[in-house]
C-alpha cells in the first residue's frame, strides 16, 4: 500500500503566492499533515512518500525519455494563456472561465470538476486570471505531446482484458469506454512553469528538442500517478523487491480516486505503463467513487462547506467516523454526509444494533467455559456465520465497501434475533438449551470480531481484548476459524465498544 503527496500540482504555487512564501514550504507543511491525519484515521500505508524526491524525478525522467525513444512523443507549437499583466505564462489552475461542455462557472483551464471534462487549452469561455481577475489570452509556446491516437488500440484491448478479468464498476467501464469511442487526441505533458519536474534534455533525440526548454517543466498529471510505480521503487531502497509487485502477473493492483481523475487512471497511467515497459503490471482495479457532498453542496474550504477531518475525528471517535463514511460511500453516484445521519447511522446501527448486540451477548457469556463447548465446523451457526464471513470477503476484494458493512450488520441483526428467539437470560444457565444460545451468538460475535478489524481498528483490538484472543487474519476456511476461536475464548468483562453521539 503506496502512495504519496503531489508536490507539483498548480495548487501549490497557488497557495505559495498568496502566502508569500516558497512552494516546497507548502509542500513540507501539508505533508506532515497529511502524515498527521493519516494515523488519527488509523489508516496505514507501507510507504506515504512526496513527488519530489530525488528518485520519483528519476522515474519519471526515465518514463518521459521512453515515450520519446519508443515514438509516443512529439513537440507541437500550442496557445497557452498568458497574462499581459504579469507578463507570463499561466499554470491550469491560475485560469477558469466556463465550461464550454456544461457551462458551468468556475471551470479551470484543464478540466472541469462539474462533468469531469478535461479541457485543452483555448476552450475555456471567457477566461480570467484567478490572481488578478483579468482577462487573459493565448500566446504560442512550443511543448511535448504524448501522442494518444498511437496507443488508443493498445488502450483498447487493455480495457476490454482488465475489465473481463477483474470487472470494473459499470459507470466506470462506460465513461473508459467513452473516451475510447470518442477517440483520443494527443495532450500535452509539459507547461511553462518553474515549479515541477525539469524536462531531461540531454536525454532526449536531437530532433525532439526544443528551445527554451530550461523555463518548462513535466506536467503534473503526467508525473503525479508516476508516484505509484516511483514509491514501490523507494520501498524497496535499492533492491528489487518492487518487482514482485509490478512485474508479477499474479498480482492484482487496486486504485482508489475520486471520479474527476478517473481518465488519468483507466487510459493514460496504462498507456504511460505500456509505452515505458511492457513487462509492468497495469491497473486490474480501479476503485474509483464518485462524488462525497455535504448537505448536498460541494465540498469547498473557500465558501465554508467543509468538515474538519481531525475534529470529526476528535470528537466522534474514528471508528464512528470510518463506519459512517463506508456506509455511505459515493461507489456508483454522488452521495451525501448530512449530521443527522452521521448520527443516526452511529447511534441507531453502529451502537444500536452492533455494539448493543456485542455487549450484550458478552454479559450474558460471563462465566461460560467455552473450552468445553461442543461445537464443530458443521455446526449451523458456525455454517451461517462462516457464509457472511465470505461474502463479506468478497465484497472487500471487490471494492464493495457499502455492501461489506452491510454483511456485518446483518450478522449482528441475525444474533440479535437469534437471542429474542431464544431467551436465554430466561433459561437455566446449566440446560442445554442455554449453552446451545449462547453457542450460536457467541459465533455470531466471533465472526464480527473476524470481519471488523479492516474497517473498526479500534473497536476491534477492544473487542478482541475481551475474547481473549488473537484474530490474525481471515481463514481459507471460515467455519473451522470461527469454532477454533469459541474454544479459545477467555471472556473479559462486557464493556461498550462505541458511545453515542449526541451533535
């Protein structure tokens, strides 16, 4: 699990500017940040890196020679907006005007976040400096293309294999495909900037350079998703364990992205990939989501609709937090997070139904000797919770993570109802029938356990705590994993996993 922070995106410049101070104190800034909030939300990366390291620049240099080497680049003379009143060129996100595909406001020269459109230089309507708010106009300036006509068939048979394969999301194949039956035009990859990854002239074929090429630089969507294959090559630290992972057709790779990148991720990293090395593994899924709003407005920390994610965190506990936004996750339209379900979701589901379920089913088990219980992989309880323990699997591996959530509320609901059925705070505590209800919540609490660590770190290592057992992983075999663990069970006192949330 890799990734990192884009150094090189015009927002960067753009906050730098405004500050008064240099681009890479930005970048320094919010990556401890991001590396903060990272493990407040107890998500965890084998390497968070930046895109401004010396072997990231490396990798991408070595990319961009390739494409030119292997004839998927040429250089082209293009307009560029420029401001007369600074007199210099303008990054993407220093220029917006309106969309001319949905004409919406407020669309950046690149793309529009509206219908995830991306744009070429000169199609914006109306087009103003975000600096000054002048008008702005285009002036020639030569730059590097990634001929995407010449990789399209290539493209094509890719997307047809991968989405056979590992399937993806239907919206998603359907927008790949698409671009692909529209056809794809050449794009440029460099820009007039001083910021960013320097072009590797003395690299390059005499004929494909070009003058001037000292005040250009790579363009940041062609080196930020280069950030994948460059932190897997740093993890390693010099050996050659990254091509476990990138050159092994066993392997699976999963992408996760909000939908205004999905064209970045479904056609050209593949088709930087291919024209780099074809013996690298592509993209098998890319878990990409559509929108999160809040209130049903766009998320903006300019106009104010914006959530804390420390405070949230803070304040409602992450596992809370993590269970809300995994059951409203935006997987196949835009979704949004209102306070009321946040709340409702937490107190109603999270606690009422899960947390209430788990306690109670504990209290009622103190002083059982589970080692003596009588329970084997047949068992019916151990069968059924076996059943959602695999569908719930399968749903992660499918990037399903509303669907996950939903497996485990079920077996919570299903132990609920096998103990109002069942009565046993009514029965003798020495009857078989007390023992075989407790048996069967008991596996029911033994398979939430096995199923919650991926969403609920902290809830879990409680609750594990008062199993008085270890959960290491999931089982090939679920059914034998989940009577293994009842026989092991030394309960602890009952205590609540989660607290309600009062806004």
């Amino acid at each position: 699990m890799v990734s990192g922070s884009d150094c090189f995106g015009t927002p960067i410049t753009l906050e730098a500017d405004k500050r008064g101070i240099s681009p890479r104190e930005v970048v320094d800034e919010h990556h401890a940040h991001h590396l903060e909030l990272f493990q407040k939300a107890q998500i965890e990366y084998d390497l968070y890196t930046k895109t401004d390291t010396d072997n990231h620049r490396q990798v991408t240099q070595d990319i961009f020679v390739a494409l030119a080497q292997n004839g998927y680049l040429f250089t082209d003379k293009t307009e560029q907006y420029y401001s007369p009143v600074d007199q210099k060129f303008l990054p993407d996100r220093y220029v917006e005007g309106t969309c001319p595909k949905c004409h919406t406001p407020g669309a950046r020269s690149d793309q529009c976040d509206a219908c995830s459109s991306p744009l070429n230089q000169g199609e914006l309507i109306n087009p103003v400096s975000k600096l000054t708010g002048e008008t702005v106009e285009l002036k020639e300036s030569e730059h590097y293309f990634v001929d995407w006509p010449k990789l399209q068939p290539f493209l094509e048979k890719y997307v047809d294999t991968s989405t056979k394969n590992h399937p993806w999301r239907a919206w998603v194949e359907g927008e790949t495909r698409g671009w692909l039956k529209t056809g794809l035009q050449p794009r440029a990859i460099t820009r007039d900037l001083d910021w960013g990854i320097p072009i590797p002239t003395d690299r390059l074929p005499k004929e494909l350079v070009i003058e001037g090429d000292e005040h250009k630089r790579i363009y940041v969507w062609f080196d930020a998703v280069i950030g994948y294959l460059s932190a897997a090559i740093e993890w390693a630290k010099g050996s050659d364990r990254w091509e476990h992972f990138w050159k092994n057709p066993d392997a699976i790779h999963y992408y996760f992205m909000g939908k205004d990148n999905l064209i970045f991720h479904t056609l050209f990293w593949p088709g930087q990939l291919h024209g780099y090395d074809e013996s690298l593994h592509l993209p098998d899924v890319p878990a990409i989501n559509q929108f999160l709003t809040l209130d049903n407005q766009k998320f903006s920390k300019s106009t104010g609709v914006t959530i804390d994610s420390q405070e949230i965190i803070d304040r409602y506990g992450v596992d809370a937090v993590r269970f809300y936004f995994a059951s409203i996750m935006p997987e196949t339209a835009d979704t949004s997070f209102t306070w009321d379900d946040f709340a409702a979701k937490t107190n109603n589901i999270l606690i009422g139904t899960i947390g209430n379920f788990i306690n109670r089913t504990l209290t009622l088990a103190q002083g059982l000797d589970c080692s003596s219980l009588t329970v084997d992989a047949a068992h019916p309880s151990a069968v059924h919770t076996a059943e959602i323990i695999s569908s719930a699997a399968e749903h992660l591996s499918k990037v399903e993570f509303k669907a996950y959530v939903e497996q485990l509320t079920h077996l919570a609901e299903w132990g609920n109802k096998q103990l109002a059925d069942t009565k046993p705070w009514s029965l003798d505590r020495n009857s078989a029938e007390f023992t075989e209800s407790l048996l069967t919540a008991l596996s029911a609490v033994v398979g939430l356990a096995i199923i919650l660590p991926p969403l609920l770190p902290k809830a879990s290592l409680v609750l594990q705590q008062q199993l008085g057992v270890k959960i290491a992983d999931w089982s090939d075999d679920p059914a034998t994993q989940v009577t293994q663990l009842i026989k092991a069970l030394r309960l602890t006192a009952a205590k609540p996993l989660f607290s309600k949330i009062e806004l």
